[in-house]
C-alpha cells in the first residue's frame, strides 16, 4: 500500500512541476508581449520553445524469420552486462539442450568484446558470414 502512495505522490508532484513551467513559460511570454506593445510594437522579441522535440532514429527493418533452424548455425552471442561471469553459464545450458534436442543445429557461443554499450564490428561481420541466426543480449 505505502508504494502505491509514494508513486502517487511522485506523479503529482511531477504534474504539479509540469503545471508550473508551463504555467510560468506563459507568463513570460506573456510579459514580453506587454513589453513589446508598450514601446511602441518596432521591436521584435525572439522566444524560445522550451519544448523537447523528439526526433526518430532511422529505422532498421528486421532480418526475416528462418523457416526452420536445421542444419543451421545459430551464434549466441553475451553482451557482457554485468561482467564476464554473470550469467554465461544459461547460454552454455542452452547449447547443450540444443545439442541434445537439435543436434542438426551447430551452435557458436562467444561473448563480445568490450562493455555491453560498446561495438564489436569483428564479432558482427563474423556472424553475419559464418551465422545463420543470433541470440544477442544478457543471459540470466
């Protein structure tokens, strides 16, 4: 009950700050309208919207399904979040239930070089000549 009360609290106190920016944007806009009808409207007033404009990042479509995983080489691939040993043993898991369950289907664990933010072109261009599919993310 006490977090159900806390996030409500949270939530107005975040809509009461919006209420007031919004409330004192106007006013300023307001105020140098005033200004600008006083001294005789020769002036020009610059005004800046402090809105946040969000900006889309160009899409990347999907790679298409593969109709089956036999005989197929499937890379599983750990980002490193949370360091070397944090959870590598799941993938390993899953590569002996494919073993056991799929032996048509070769897998190729490896775990990317760098943090989890950082790029790893060697590692892409290795699966997408060698790979058919990849499980990339944080195991655990």
């Amino acid at each position: 009950m006490a977090v159900f009360v806390v996030k409500d609290l949270l939530k107005r106190r975040e809509n009461v700050k919006r209420m007031l920016l919004s409330a004192s944007s106007l006013l300023m806009i307001a105020a140098l309208a005033l200004v600008g009808c006083t001294s005789g409207g020769s002036e020009k007033i610059a005004v800046m919207n402090p809105a946040i404009t969000n900006t889309m990042v160009d899409r990347v479509p999907l790679a298409p399904r593969l109709d089956s995983l036999e005989g197929k080489t499937v890379y599983m691939v750990d980002i490193n979040w949370g360091g070397p040993e944090a959870a590598y043993s799941v993938f390993e898991e899953m590569q002996v239930w494919f073993s056991k369950n799929m032996p048509s289907v070769k897998t190729v664990l490896k775990r990317k070089r760098g943090s989890y933010s950082a790029d790893d072109p060697e590692l892409w261009k290795e699966i997408s000549e060698k790979g058919n599919a990849a499980i990339i993310g944080i195991s655990g």
